[in-house]
C-alpha cells in the first residue's frame, strides 16, 4: 500500500520520537535463587509494581475521582480490505472539569506507523501535566471511547498483548476483570491477562499507570449513537459537508485540516463529556465506583434500597465453603451464594415459564384511511415489578385447581388449555424456535396471571402440574423503593434529557438483570477464541422474571380481548399495541389491569391512566412483527415506523424507503448491507473495525404467527397490494404446518395480488390434501389442488376405475387435456396405470372445481367425490351449483 501525503503546512499536535533504551547487560551466577524479591532488588530493576499489583488489582469499576482520557481515532478504507488506513488518534484529558486535547498524525496508512496504546497514553498525560490539568502521574486513567472496539483496536499492539487484556461485551470491549494490569499470580501460570501501561517519561523515570477502559455506548441509552449522546451532552457532533464524506477523511485532512482537527477531536470530547456526567450520575445516586454497564448501575443502585442480606429476597443463601488450594499449606474457607433448596426445585419449571413479550402482527398489508393509535403501557415493566415480594419457597403446594391461580397469586403451571373458537386473541403462549405462538388450544407453561385472563375469556384449562408459592407475609416488596426512587427521578427532568433517559434505562436494566442468563445465550470471548455463555447476575431470578413477562403478556391479553370487534388491532409489541379502538372504547378495568394501576400509580401517583398514546397515524402498512410503517402522517403525531431489521441508508425517509422495498419486492430479493465486522471474525482475523457489505436476504412477507384470511386489493399510489386479515391458528400442529409451507411457498413466491394469494391457497389446499397419505404422493413444484386431482384421474383412467374407460387412447386424451389448459404427455397418461390410486386427497377449490367441470363434460360416469377430502364435499357440491 502507498504511503499517504498529509498536508505540509500542518504540523501535527505532537511529534513522537521514539524512547530509547539502555540496560546494562545483567550478570548472573549460577547460585540458589532464595528471594526472587531480594535478588531483583539487588539488580537495581524496580519489578516491585508486579508483586504489588495483585492488592490493587479488582473486578469493580474505575473510582469516580480518576483521571478521564477519552480516545478517538480517524481512518479511510477506499479500497475496502481489512485493515484501515489510520489518519489520526486524539484524545481529551479531563479532570475535575479542566480538560485538554490533542491530536497525533500518522506518518502513514501502513500498519507500520502505527502507535502503541501507551503511547498516546503518554504524550496526553505529560501534556495535561504541563498545562495544569493534573499533578504528577495519575496511577489510575479512565480510558472511554465511544464503541471502544472501533478505536482500541487500531493501535500497534492491539493483536498482541490488547486482545487478551480487554473482554467482548455486546458487540465492543471492557476491561478484562475491571482493568488492564498485570496479575504476577497469572503471570507465573503463562496465563497473561492484564498489564499495567509502563513508559518512561522525558527525564527516563519509570511510570506504572492502571487503565480501566469503558465503552460508553454500554453506558448510553439503548441505540443511542455518538450524534445521539453529542445532543444529550450539550456537545453536537459535527457534519461533514460536501464534497467532503466520513468515507473518505484523508481527502478532507489533505484539503481542510483545521476542519479535519476540529471533527476529529470533538469526537472525543462527546466521549468525555459522556463520561464526566456519567461519574456525576453515579455520585449522585451514592456510588463510589463505575461500573462498566447502565444495567450493572441498575443493580448497585438497587442494592441501595434492600437490606444487608438481601440475597434471601432473591432465594440464594450465602454459605462457606472450605477449599485446599494446591500450593497453600492449609486450607482455605470462601463465602459462596447458592440457591435455596425450595428454590431451586421449581427452577426449570420457573425457567421454561419465561418467555418474553407478547408479539404479533394481526394485519397484513396497506390498512384502511382512519385514525390508527399506538397504545403503550408506561413504565410496563418497571410497574409490575413494584408487585413482587420474596416468595415463601417453603410453603409452595401443588395444586390442580384452576380457580387457585386468580388474584393477587404467584402461580406456575403445566397446562392443557382450550380457547373458545370467536376467541380474537388468545393469551397463553407456547414457545417455538420462530418465537411465541398464540393457538386456540394445546400444551404450555403458564404464569397465574396468564391464566386468570384465559379463564375469564371462557377458556378451558386443566392442570397438569400446578404450584403455588406464597409471598411471604409482611415481606418488604423488593423493588417498590427502587422503582419509586426511578420513577420519581424521571419525573425531575424533561422528557428525552439525559437524565430522563438515564433513569428510564435503570428501571428497564433492573428487569433485564433478573432474566441475566436465563436462556442460555452466548458473547464471544477474544482471549479464548470461543462463545461463552452469559452468566447470571447478582439478582438473577427465574421466578421474578416469569411473574413479570407473564404479567405483561396477560395484562395485554385482558385489553387486547376488552377491543370491540368492529374495531381493528393491527400489532402487538411488547408492552403496547396498534388500533383503530380510542381509549373509551377499551375496558381499562379488568382485574388485571387493575392490579396494574395500582403498581404503577405506587411509583406515580400522578402517572394518569394505564394506556399511552405514543404515535398517530392516517394510514399504515403491517408487514409482521415489529415491521409496520406509516403510509400517510397524522399532522400532529410522530409516524409510525418500525422496519425490524431493515437498515435503512442514510440520507432515506424510513417511511418511503420501507414501502418502495415492500411494492417492488420479488422472490429472493436481497439488499446489499453494510454492518460492522462481527467481534468474532475481527479477532479471529486480526482485521480493524472496517465496515462488511453483504447481500442480505429480506423478509418482507408475513411471520405466520396467525393464519391470514379474508384476502382483498388496496390501491397505494395508483398501484395495488393484497390486504388480510388474520385468525388464530386452532393448534400448534396447525401453526407449524401452516408456517413451514408458507416459508416454502414463499421461496420462489411473493404475496402481493390475489393472484398471488390464489396460488398460495392451491399450494396451501394442496398439502392439506396430501398431509394424511404418508407421503406416498408428494407435490410438485408450483403444483396445486388441480394438480393433484389430474394425476389421480390420470391413475383412476388408466386402472378403468370410478366408472372410467379407456375410451380414448393415452395419446388423445393428453393431446385433449393439452387443448384445454392442463398440459399432459402421453407417457404420463398411460403411466397412471402402474400407481397406487390413493382416495380423499384433493380440496375444494376454485381451481379443482373448474377442471371438475371439464372432466364430467368428456366423461359425464367419472364417479368423482372418492378423490375429494370428506369434509370438502358439502362445499364441492356448492362449488359446483355456483359455478
């Protein structure tokens, strides 16, 4: 690769020479090594920071009173490979609100020149020394980056001593076990796991500096950018105007620099900015150390409100247990928290009863012109949360009494259940590998709450393995001070502040760590090379995150069925829904619903009623879960615009992109995308934070988590798409076989016309037909029902069956069946006479009922009605008189 040419007349911030070394030559003689401490003290060579790095050495986060040094780096990647180019690196010093920065300039694009970390670590301190900002050399350096894998990973070193010192954590990098150090215990098993930053200073003095890194990304709200955290901090970030791009930086270093300075280094400051309010966050709530994680905050600020032990709250003992270490003279004791024993029987039950929130799509395709409102559920989890109070794991019972599992009852169960068949939506869930189906009847496990809703929409429910555990009387709730202190933080500041959004992440935080680890899901550790499984936290606790999504999907259930049937739900997301319903025409005083109020109007007095509305819309288009876009704005709301994982390119209205896909969509079709090399692949190839296009194969046709029905056209912009409508499928079997075939059908077919959804149909029809022969006849490609009835006619003529005789040759009758719209060869007419004639496979359909017709025309004997399915025939005869 070339060389790059930066600018003449700019001088860079910093020039760095590189340190020299000398060391005399040591001289040792053979003799017995006593004191490894003494003899090392003997050489002169101060070793002493790595036998004192074990007592400073922890797991916690950084101190709120460190020295912050945010980073940042700049690169271009014309030519699209692994490694970037790098410009530049800055960073910004901050302490006690003083703050300095700089910049440092590559000499080149190549690998080569590079920098190492400690480097820059260098150069910012002995700067920030020399303008006053601290004193001496800190022995502890906050180092934050905004997505810290873009930016660490581009120094010299980074593949060589970085990768091994920092850990993979949604999708970035924190510091492995809290700092970067090193553990000399670690050091004499090769196992190297952290290191102290060591350099020398221009007077050849030795500094031993401890580096705790943060992504402050892990410390913003959820899908939060830097533009978006530069906004929240008070510091924006800056746009690049043409002809200049973010993708080609070294053209604006080369023509601009002083803008190419100003950008680089704002960056950083954004990072620090973050930073700085994030250790006054901290302050302010009382903690005296940073965690690397808002939901880590979450549980230290939680902690706050419980008593001492509060791990009984959470059903674990902390029990000592002894322990003999290989190299240790006696044995050692640990304190060690375990599941209580009542606990830990039901833990699997409590476990598989953990599914998530409710989420489905009821409509598919352009709606009707109407006043569309998005419902949301306020503080959902953080509400129903305030409901939980330690459980009695003692005092559990089992029980196969239904009625047990009303009120204010905390019940798990295994259960059979039937809804009624007008049941619009059904609430007991059963989990799949696509997600939650809602049938009208099967197997699942249950919450009580889920089915005190279903009993009271008249659903039939046996038991077959039912427990109760009693709260404890008199018990403190457990989350109702913390919930309270969040709720009332939030109220303190406006809506979409910093602050605001802080808090609100810390309520939704608290739930997510209940349910840390629970489904067994996986990060990639750098040090090792493999995916390791998250482990609980501290509060983990299976029952508490089942009462609280299962409260969540029956709360949902008793509002969603309260609906009026002349009006339309669209979606269901979690902790909201989609409809054409006002809030007058919802029954907001169900029992369940009522328990709600009561939860959150604990943490709000003045919160108002249950339901939000958070958007407005004339016109949407429903796609499937969590894709629902707006077709035609409500001038006083916010749109509607939810893409699931469709990215949408910069510069696009998400509204107008999401349709366009979505009207010229075709079989197959992929969009190319760019995404972020994975932490996987970019250790495991040693490649830089650069930008991976792929073609990506996009789902722009419905999930199958309800049947479709009741099919028709709505024009959109002078074009026509297919509309439906849908209904619960009656079973889990019927679900699944409706699911597989559609994402088979869909393969080389897209529903958009009901030309389309006649296809689909025949197809769909068509497998019906053949779901009970055992495979014995299978479909053909693009075949349907019609298709199958003319291979079993074929078969019934060539055997003279159902009162059929050959009474045209094998060579006429397909030269006939041809002329007529149903090509046939003559060795495939007179091949029917070797193959079995299997009978009740073919469905009534417009399609079958049409060659019917032609058939009784030629061969008015053809005793048909063995070939149709039973409980088809009724409507075959009501075909045939129509048509």
């Amino acid at each position: 690769m070339k060389s790059l040419n930066f600018p003449k007349t700019s001088t860079p911030a910093f020039t760095l020479a590189s340190p020299s070394f000398s060391l005399t030559p040591l001289s040792i003689t053979p003799r017995p090594v006593t004191s490894l401490k003494r003899r090392l003290k003997k050489l002169k060579l101060n070793f002493k920071h790595l036998f004192d790095h074990k007592r400073k050495f922890n797991r916690k986060g950084a101190s709120v009173d460190d020295i912050i040094l945010a980073i940042d780096s700049e690169w271009t990647n014309p030519l699209k490979v692994l490694h970037n180019d790098i410009l530049s690196y800055q960073w910004v010093v901050s302490k006690s609100g003083k703050r300095c920065s700089g910049i440092i300039y590559t000499r080149s694009g190549e690998k080569s020149d590079r920098i190492a970390f400690k480097k820059l670590v260098k150069v910012a301190i002995e700067t920030a020394r020399k303008k006053g900002i601290i004193d001496g050399w800190p022995e502890n350096l906050i180092c934050a980056a905004h997505f810290m894998r873009a930016d660490l990973l581009h120094f010299s070193e980074a593949f060589t001593d970085i990768k091994t010192k920092v850990n993979g954590m949604r999708k970035t990098l924190v510091s492995l076990k809290g700092s970067y150090g090193i553990d000399y215990e670690e050091i004499a098993h090769k196992k190297l796991t952290s290191e102290d930053v060591t350099f020398h200073d221009k007077s050849r003095h030795k500094h031993t500096v401890n580096v705790k890194f943060y992504d402050t990304m892990l410390l913003a709200p959820a899908g939060k950018s830097l533009a978006d955290i530069g906004k929240l901090v008070g510091q924006p970030k800056i746009d690049i105007q043409p002809p200049y791009s973010i993708e080609r930086m070294d053209i604006l270093l080369k023509e601009n620099e002083p803008l190419f300075r100003q950008y680089a280094i704002n960056d950083a400051y954004i990072a620090c900015l973050h930073m700085e309010r994030m250790i006054e966050f901290v302050k302010s709530i009382g903690l005296k150390t940073l965690p690397f994680t808002l939901g880590s905050i979450a549980v230290k600020a939680l902690m706050q409100t419980l008593p001492d032990e509060y791990g009984k709250m959470f059903g674990f003992n902390e029990v000592e247990i002894e322990h003999w270490p290989e190299k240790k003279a006696k044995p050692l004791t640990k304190k060690v928290k375990r599941p209580i024993e009542g606990r830990a029987i039901l833990e699997q039950l409590a476990t598989n009863s953990y599914d998530g929130g409710d989420n489905r799509n009821f409509v598919f395709g352009p709606t009707e012109h109407n006043d569309w409102n998005d419902f949301d559920l306020p503080s959902c989890y953080t509400a129903i949360s305030v409901g939980i109070r330690p459980l009695d794991y003692d005092a559990m019972y089992m029980t196969s009494d239904p009625e047990k599992f009303r009120d204010d009852t905390y019940g798990l169960a295994r259960i059979k259940f039937s809804f009624p068949k007008n049941t619009r939506f059904p609430c007991l869930s059963v989990r799949t590998d696509n997600g939650l189906i809602f049938p009208l009847s099967g197997k699942t496990t249950a919450t009580s709450k889920e089915i005190e809703v279903a009993l009271s929409l008249g659903c039939k429910i046996e038991i077959i393995q039912g427990f109760i555990i009693p709260w404890i009387k008199g018990a403190p709730r457990v989350f109702e001070n913390h919930m309270k202190w969040v709720r009332d933080n939030r109220n303190k500041y406006p809506k979409g502040s910093f602050e605001e959004r802080l808090f609100k992440e810390l309520g939704n935080g608290t739930y997510g760590k209940t349910a840390q680890g629970l489904r067994g899901k996986s990060s990639f550790d750098n040090v090792k090379g493999l995916f390791n499984k998250i482990p609980p936290s501290s509060i983990t606790n299976p029952y508490y995150a089942t009462y609280i999504t299962g409260f969540a999907r029956g709360l949902l259930g008793e509002l969603l069925n309260s609906i009026p049937r002349h009006c339309t739900v669209i979606s269901v997301t979690t902790d909201g829904f989609l409809t054409n319903a006002t809030l007058a025409d919802i029954d907001l005083n169900g029992p369940v619903a009522n328990e709600f109020r009561q939860y959150y109007h604990t943490i709000d007095n003045d919160g108002g009623e249950i339901l939000e509305l958070k958007h407005k819309a004339k016109r949407l288009f429903a796609v499937k879960t969590r894709f629902q876009t707006t077709l035609e704005l409500h001038p006083d709301f916010p749109p509607v615009e939810a893409c699931a994982s469709i990215k949408v390119p910069t510069g696009e209205n998400k509204s107008e992109y999401a349709l366009k896909l979505l009207m010229e969509r075709f079989p197959g079709m992929k969009i190319d995308v760019k995404t972020l090399i994975s932490n996987q692949e970019q250790f495991m190839t040693e490649a830089d934070m650069v930008e991976v296009e792929n073609p990506k194969k996009i789902g722009l046709e419905p999930d199958c988590k309800v049947q479709l029905c009741n099919p028709r056209e709505a024009k959109i912009s002078g074009k026509t798409h297919i509309v439906c409508d849908t209904k619960p499928f009656s079973t889990m079997e019927d679900a699944n076989f409706y699911r597989i075939r559609f994402n088979r059908w869909r393969q080389s077919n897209c529903l958009k016309t009901l030309d389309d959804w006649h296809n689909w149909n025949e197809f769909f029809e068509a497998s019906i037909g053949l779901k009970h022969c055992k495979n014995k006849v299978r479909l053909k490609k693009d075949e349907g029902t019609d298709g199958v009835l003319l291979r079993l006619f074929l078969r019934a003529y060539a055997q003279e069956l159902l009162g059929l005789s050959r009474a045209m040759t094998y060579a006429g009758l397909s030269r006939w069946l041809t002329d007529n719209g149903y090509p046939t060869s003559p060795s495939q007419a007179r091949g029917g006479i070797n193959k079995e004639l299997h009978l009740g496979l073919v469905r009534a359909t417009d399609n079958t009922v049409k060659l019917l017709k032609l058939l009784l025309d030629q061969f008015p004997d053809f005793n048909y009605e063995p070939l149709f399915a039973p409980d088809c025939i009724d409507e075959l005869h009501y075909l045939l008189g129509r048509n």
